[in-house]
C-alpha cells in the first residue's frame, strides 16, 4: 500500500465513521472501484485507533471532568459522574455482545452490495424523518438511563453495513426527544468506550510484515478528519438538518446498486 492510499483511506474512516453516511459501506466500495487489494487486517485496527484518537482529542475536556468528579470530594458532583459512568457502560452492552456473537455475519453482509445500498437509504431516510417529525429541544449535557439505553441498543445495528454508527445513535437520540447537537455528543461520547474496546480487542490479530509507514499515515489522517469531521457536524447541528446527509446516502445507495448491477 502507497503513502497516498493510506492517507485516502485514513480519510475515508476518519469523515465517514462520525458522519452519519456509514464507515464500513465507504471503505468497501471505495477500494472496490479503485481496484485496491484488500489493505489487510493491520490496517482496518489502525485506522480504529485513528478514530479513537480524534474522539479523545474532541472530547477530553468532557473525560477529564468526568474523572475528577467521580474521585472529587463534592458529593453531588462525584454522584452525578458516577450516574453518567454507569449510563455509558449500560448502553455500550448491547453494541458490544452483539459484535463479539457477529463479528463473522458482518463480515459476509459486507460483501451484500445490495444490503448495504438499502441500508444506506433506509436508515438516511429514518434519520432525515424522525428529525423532521420531532420538535426541537434544548440541550442537554447528558440524557436519562432509558435514553441512553435505547440508544446503545440503536449502536448494536451499526453492525450491519450501510447503517452508520453516528447516524443510527443520533436518530435513536431524536426519536427520544433529543436536541440535534445533544444527540449528537451523546453518539461520540458514546463511541468511545466501544471503539476503545474494538481496537484493543484487534489487537489480536496484528501480525508481522506490516509496513509502519502505511500504519502511521492511515492513524494520523483518520484522527485528524475525525476530529474535523465531530467539530464541524455539531457546528452544522446547530443550524441545520440532516437532508443533505440523507441525499448524499441515496445517491451513494444508487451508485452501489449501479456497481452491483456491472458485476
């Protein structure tokens, strides 16, 4: 693998993995049209540790505090911290049984051209309604237990391609009456501790041969447009909707079926 493909493909994940349009679809179908081998397992591990990366550096502000609360001396605010610990250790089960029991499935459905195309419209379509249907809110710094749990419950069908982690966690955080920007923090926070545990669990299957130079490129581009891609959707959030992602999907959807349809 080329510097430059490592950087396209680091950039690829970094955008699409907090984007509501769908990582793994982009990162299959990319490679496919370019005519790319297969980057190798090294490499899909790598680029979760550059997401992980951007979401730490996105939200460490919100870690840190969280931290110091839980060990502080203020009884109201280390209870508060505890009470959001154990919200996000509660939703991340579901996401996270589902991918060890999985993992396999989701590699065949991965190469479903046409699962992933419906995917892709289907759940941009629900993104787009729910939003639409929902009335706005104010923001809040952290939801309720059955939010949050209905939402790690949402992050367990991200699993299937064409899906989108981001996009189906934010619906799940409208549909319960979310602001858009606060559905969406939950959805990074939220992200974390599963990505976290993903790239450890990867870990395992690193292996000797691995060019650094690929590795480092496609760890420091995906941080790097991760970070820009979690900034600028909470900034656009703010003021606008989720149409556009949801004409992007259906575009994407058409061109996968064309693809599908020249095999």
């Amino acid at each position: 693998m080329s510097p430059w493909q490592a950087a396209l493909l680091g950039a690829i994940q970094g955008f699409t993995e907090f984007l509501p349009i769908s990582s793994s679809a982009h990162l299959y179908i990319v490679p496919t049209l370019l005519h790319w081998p297969y980057a190798g397992v090294a490499f899909d591990v790598a680029l979760h540790w550059g997401t992980l990366l951007a979401l730490l550096a996105a939200f460490w502000r919100d870690w840190w505090s969280l931290g110091r609360a839980a060990l502080g001396s203020d009884p109201v605010e280390r209870s508060h911290a505890w009470r959001t610990w154990l919200k996000l250790s509660v939703a991340s089960i579901p996401a996270a049984v589902t991918g060890l029991l999985l993992e396999g499935p989701a590699e065949v459905m991965l190469r479903s051209l046409p699962l992933q195309a419906a995917m892709l419209f289907v759940f941009g379509f629900a993104l787009w309604a729910v939003d639409r249907l929902r009335a706005m809110s104010e923001d809040v710094a952290m939801p309720g237990f059955g939010t949050a749990l209905l939402v790690g419950c949402a992050q367990a069908l991200a699993l299937v391609p064409g899906v989108s982690r981001s996009g189906i966690t934010i619906t799940a955080g409208r549909a319960m009456g979310l602001s858009r920007t606060s559905a969406a923090r939950f959805s990074f926070l939220l992200a974390t501790p599963i990505t976290l545990g993903a790239g450890v669990l990867e870990l395992r299957k690193l292996g000797h041969g691995v060019a650094p130079l690929p590795l480092l490129i496609g760890v420091a581009t995906a941080a790097a447009t991760g970070f820009l891609a979690i900034r600028g959707l909470i900034r656009w959030l703010g003021r606008s909707g989720f149409g556009v992602f949801f004409a992007y999907r259906a575009a994407f959807a058409a061109l996968i079926l064309l693809l599908a349809a020249h095999r």
